[in-house]
C-alpha cells in the first residue's frame, strides 16, 4: 500500500520562503523605495526562522536587493535570477505535498487572478527555477493559487465559492468536479466551503487567506467588523455566521477567534484598500502580521498571540502592502523541509 500524499499545513517544518521582489516593471511602480523598504523589513522578519528564497530580473536588480538587505537577514538570502510579471508568488508558487516525509510539488496554472493581468512570467516561474527543487515538480492543468486555500493538516480544505467557482477560473467545471478535483489533487477528504465574506478592495475574487486561517487544527482566525455602518460588517457577520456552522472531522466546532480588520485604509483617489491581520504567515516559530499603525493593531496582535502559543509574532508593515492589495502571505510561498535544494 502506497502512502497517500497530502497537502502540509502551513505550521509544518520550512526551510526557506519565497520572495518575488518588487522592480520598476511592476505595478508597484509608483511606490517603489517605500514597498521595498517594506520588502526588507518582511525577508529580515522571515530571515530570523529560515533563508528567504528572492526571485530578482537581472544581476543589477539582484545587486540592488544585496544592497538594500545591507547583510541585515540572520539567515542569508539566496537570490534566483527568474523574471517575473508580479510579486505575490504565493498564488503562482509551488505548493507542498506530504507522505510521511516524502514531498511532492504542485505547479497549478496561473491566470492572473481570471486573466485580470499578464501572467504569463508568472505562470512559468516554477518550471524556470527547477534548480531550486529537490522533489520532482509536478505541472497541473487547472487554475488554482495559493492564496485561495488553506488546511487543518487533517484532511481538510477551507475555500471560498467566489474565487474557485465564479471568478473566470476553470469555468467548464461544475462545483462537484471543481472539488472533486481538487481534493484529490491535494489529498484531503472533505472541503469547507464558504459563500459570504469579502473585503472591498481585494481583486483576488475572495481568497481565504484575506478572510479566515487555520491557526492550528482545530482553530480559525477570521477577519470581522463590529461597525455597523461600516458596509464590511454585514458581509463578515454573515461569514462568522457560516464558520459557527462548520465542524471538525471529529464533530466538535472549532474554536473561532475573530480579529477586528483595521481602520478603513484608502489609496490616493480615495477606493476602500482590503487591510486584513488574517493575512500573515507562519514560519516555524514566528508569525509574521501586517500591522497599519491604527487603533487595531494591538488587539490583533493579542488574538493572534492566543491563536499561537510559544511563538513570537513579528510585526511588519502592511499600509504599503494592500496598495497593491495584498499582505505579507501574499507576497511569499513557504518551502517546507524537503523541498529546495538550497545550502545542500
């Protein structure tokens, strides 16, 4: 009998994690010394647990990036040569798969979030870095990203309906072959699926990892808003009202713990940004969160430290992040051990 792989959850043991550093041909041009100033600050917070892997363009752009670290990573950086169309790498990068300590990679196509940008650096990237993997990379031809799903550890699936069934994605596919296709893809048993809760900025088409996590197998942190006149509170009420509903494999609830999204964050012509705590990344022992320096920073901070007991939570900074809307889980992949071939 062959061991069944299945996809790690995101507390599992890492190695390195993947960066794709912002350049002047992305669209974070306009803001480019104030997000790579914030790039710093997030590949040193992951360099206290492991290497950050970085994605660069060229020698000069790579040089840049040694500069602007200025030796600051406890854990060196390894810099890839591998152009790219945009920077979060955690919906085009590889994602892991688990049988008892053997690992499998997953390359799933990439459409630029339903063919809203190019994609198409972006959708190669696994495939051009096939130096960096020590498993053999497996392509897939279905439109899946990493933000858009998350998993207990035990079989598990938590996704959103907006993103994987109405949102320009494998649109010849019903509901039941999307998740039959999927489970099987990642070896999970079961998918939660959740239909209500968004955040008005958020041009992913609702990934998960904006809206509730796993912190652990039995717990959710979820994104809500106590203001009633605030048009995000119906949205997030509705979705609370949902995972109160969903049940362990073991039949008990779990233990749901609501984080308060920040103050309403703007861009310079005034459209709502999607600012979420719920999107920061665990990496071993840390728990990295975007921070907005507004009144709910502190109160997300101390959720997030019950959801993750005996690991210290380092605070980055998120108001330049979401301009491109995203957060610090976003714009990395984690690489658990087993995965890279990098310092062997």
């Amino acid at each position: 009998m062959t061991d069944r792989f299945s996809l790690l959850p995101e507390w599992a043991e890492q190695e390195a994690v993947l960066m794709a550093w912002p350049h002047e041909s992305t669209d974070w041009q306009p803001w480019l010394a104030a997000i790579q100033h914030d790039y710093v600050e997030l590949a040193v917070a992951i360099a206290r647990e492991v290497p950050p892997v970085i994605l660069c363009q060229d020698e000069a752009h790579r040089d840049l990036i040694l500069r602007q670290l200025a030796g600051r990573c406890e854990h060196a950086p390894v810099l890839v040569i591998a152009p790219y169309n945009d920077t979060w790498c955690r919906d085009y990068g590889p994602i892991t798969l688990d049988a008892n300590g053997q690992r499998r990679l997953l390359d799933f196509c990439f459409n630029g979030w339903g063919d809203k940008y190019d994609a198409e650096l972006d959708n190669d990237i696994n495939r051009s870095i096939a130096q960096v993997w020590q498993p053999e990379l497996q392509t897939i031809d279905f439109e899946l990203e990493g933000g858009s799903i998350e998993t207990d550890g035990v079989g598990t699936l938590l996704t959103t309906t907006h993103c994987l069934l109405d949102s320009n994605r494998n649109n010849d596919f019903s509901k039941e072959q999307i998740e039959a296709f999927v489970l099987e893809k990642l070896g999970l048993q079961r998918c939660l699926w959740l239909s209500r809760g968004a955040l008005f900025g958020d041009d992913t088409d609702s990934h998960i990892d904006n809206l509730a996590r796993f912190c652990s197998a039995d717990t959710v942190a979820f994104a809500t808003c106590s203001d009633v006149n605030d048009p995000h509170h119906e949205h997030l009420q509705a979705m609370e009202a949902e995972l109160q509903q969903f049940r362990q494999p073991n039949g008990k609830p779990y233990v749901l713990k609501a984080i308060e999204i920040p103050q309403p964050q703007f861009d310079e012509n005034g459209k709502r940004l999607p600012g979420s705590y719920i999107n920061f990344l665990i990496v071993n022992n840390s728990v990295i969160v975007p921070v907005f320096d507004c009144p709910q920073d502190q109160a997300a901070l101390q959720t997030l430290q019950q959801c993750f007991p005996g690991k210290r939570l380092l605070p980055v900074p998120g108001k330049n992040l979401i301009k491109q809307f995203g957060g610090p889980h976003c714009a990395t992949m984690q690489l658990p051990k087993g995965t890279t071939l990098i310092n062997r």
